[in-house]
C-alpha cells in the first residue's frame, strides 16, 4: 500500500474535499458548499450555504426536511465547472437520484461511487459505468462472503413468510427511503394477494416516489387504531427506529423481520431480535465492488465506509491495481 501526495479529492475532517474548488462531498458538518450524492441522512448535514445534487436527490431532501434549503440541482451528466474543475453526478443505482461524481481536472479524472449498486431496480436508474483514473469506492460489503440473491427471489420469500403465518401480523422493517420502495416494486410483480400497510415516514417517501413516476405498489398509512383482526395474514412495513419501544404495542400476534444485507450473516440475524431476516441490500456485494473497480479501469483505487483489507489484497495481488489510503 503506497500514500499519494497532493490528491485532487482528499480526506479532510472525516469527509471528502476537494480542494481546488473549495466543495466538500457529503459532509457531516456546515460548509460553504456540499455536493450531496443522495437524500440519506447519513450523506446529508443541515447548515451548509450551498448543496449541488441531482433534481430528484433535491426534491427527497426537501420533502423530508422541509423548503428552507439552497439547493442546485442538475441533470445526471451535465458538466459544470467550479474554480476550473469539470463536474458531472451519474446515476449509481442506490437509490432515486442518487450519484456518483465525476471531476475532471487537467485531464485526470477522478470518480466518487458515493453509495453504489448494481442489482436490478426498477426505482431508480441504473449504475453507470464511468471510466476514471483515480476511483474513490464505498466498500460497506467488501467481503467475498456478500453475494446477493436476485431480489424477485427476496420479494417471494417474504410473501411467503407472510402467507405462511394467516393468524399474525407480518412487521417488517426497513429503511424509509430506498428500500421499502424497492421492496414494494418488486411485490407488485409477485402473487402477493395480502394489504400491504406503511407507517407515515415511508408513506411520505411512497408519494414522493410516484410523484418522480416511479411505479410503487398501493399501500395503505397505518393508522395506531387500526382494527387488529383486519391486520392479520397482512404486511406492514416500518422504519427500523420503530422495531424496538412501545410503538409495538399497538400490534397483538406479530412476527417481526428486518430486510438488510446484514442480515445475509447468521450471527447477526440471531442477535438481531427479529424473528427472521432478508438479505437484500442496496449497496453493492463483493462481486459488484470489483466489477465496478474493473469497468471502470482506474489505476488508483481508494476504498471508504467499510473494510478494505481484503479488496485491497484481492486487487493488488490479482489484478495489479494500486489501492491507496488517504492522508489523514
Ligand atoms: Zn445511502
Ligand atoms: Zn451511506
């Protein structure tokens, strides 16, 4: 592993900056300018004076925080220049509007995956192969014993835990923006005859998803009154901050489940309190990571969120690519 010196991108206070243009990526703190790869909270901090993201990553920010915020938008693949560096987002399968992020810079390219996938979903564009010198990757399932299972093979095991069990009401739990919309395309092109009921937070993001035209299932807002007998043989979907606490009090008979790609370590899913998990993630898997690392023929390579030893010693080792690690 070598150290590079003066980086186009570098590591700065724990985020990403580039310094050249004074833009910092996805910061966890105020600055003057923030490129935003997407509308996770995890990605996003209040106080900044102004963001750049795309169209659709500006409109989930503010449906989930409010107008009061500075935001630039632009089309995936318009080129825009700051302090004489070329910018472009490009679509990285996450979720809607979600990006990775070119600059280029006296003709060197540097590319920022943010959070990435390469699986099949129908809620947001497809990852985009972006050929790069310098690549800087997520690598939160770096490990070869990630391997995904097609997701329409997810959606028929959940139906079936939940037809499997008429008598109880089928809880399962996942992230409000991004996955319960996944989950409910993928549901509508199964044989999933039940209701399908969502708390607020992810009936917010449902509409802000159809309003963008992406196909969602029907779903119903759970209301805490709801008639328990009418929720049986029936599913609910919740925001994972909801599994532990009294809001689960408001149900009799559950079976509970959390769909994430921890979920795919059996330890994990035994310590994780819920009856049953489903594997499905919208990061990339082990495979993903280096078929992106690949395409997109970079020669550098810096790996962030996550463990990188054994992408490292995989890439160096097999495939002569130079994996770097940041200045701090
Ligand atoms: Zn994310
Ligand atoms: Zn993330």
């Amino acid at each position: 592993m070598k150290t590079k010196k003066r980086d186009l991108i570098k590591y700065k206070d724990g985020n990403l900056y580039c310094e050249l243009a004074d833009i910092w990526i996805d910061p966890s703190k105020p600055v003057k300018r923030a490129l935003i790869t997407h509308a996770h909270f995890d990605h996003f901090t209040f106080g900044c004076e102004e963001y750049l993201s795309t169209k659709e990553t500006a409109i989930l920010i503010k449906k989930r925080i409010g107008d009061n915020v500075n935001i630039k938008v632009f089309d995936y693949g318009d080129e825009f220049k700051v302090n004489g560096i070329n910018i472009s987002f490009h679509p990285s399968g996450h979720i809607l509007g979600s990006s990775q992020i070119r600059f280029i810079f006296a003709e060197e390219k540097w590319l920022i995956t943010g959070d990435f996938k390469l699986q099949k979903d129908e809620t947001c564009k497809k990852y985009e192969i972006v050929k790069t010198d310098y690549l800087i990757s997520e690598c939160t399932f770096g490990l070869p014993i990630f391997k995904w299972d097609e997701t329409r093979k997810i959606a028929i095991n959940i139906s079936n835990w939940i037809t499997n069990s008429p008598d109880k009401t089928s809880l399962l739990f996942c992230y409000s923006l991004g996955k319960a919309q996944r989950l409910l395309n993928e549901i509508s092109k199964i044989n999933f005859e039940g209701n399908i009921y969502s708390h607020d937070s992810i009936h917010k993001m449902n509409n802000c998803y159809r309003e963008l035209g992406i196909y969602i299932k029907n779903t119903m807002k759970i209301e805490n009154k709801k008639n328990i007998d009418e929720l049986k043989g029936n599913l609910i979907l919740l925001p994972p901050s909801l599994s532990k606490g009294s809001y689960l009090k408001n149900f009799k008979n559950i079976q509970t489940a959390f769909a994430s790609g921890w979920m795919s370590i059996r330890a994990l899913r035994n310590r994780s309190g819920y009856d049953k998990g489903f594997a499905i993630s919208d990061h990339a898997d082990w495979d993903g990571i280096l078929e992106v690392v690949k395409k997109s023929e970079a020669k550098n390579v810096f790996f962030h969120h996550g463990d990188s030893e054994a992408l490292s010693k995989y890439l160096s080792e097999k495939e002569a690519i130079n994996v770097l690690i940041f200045e701090k």
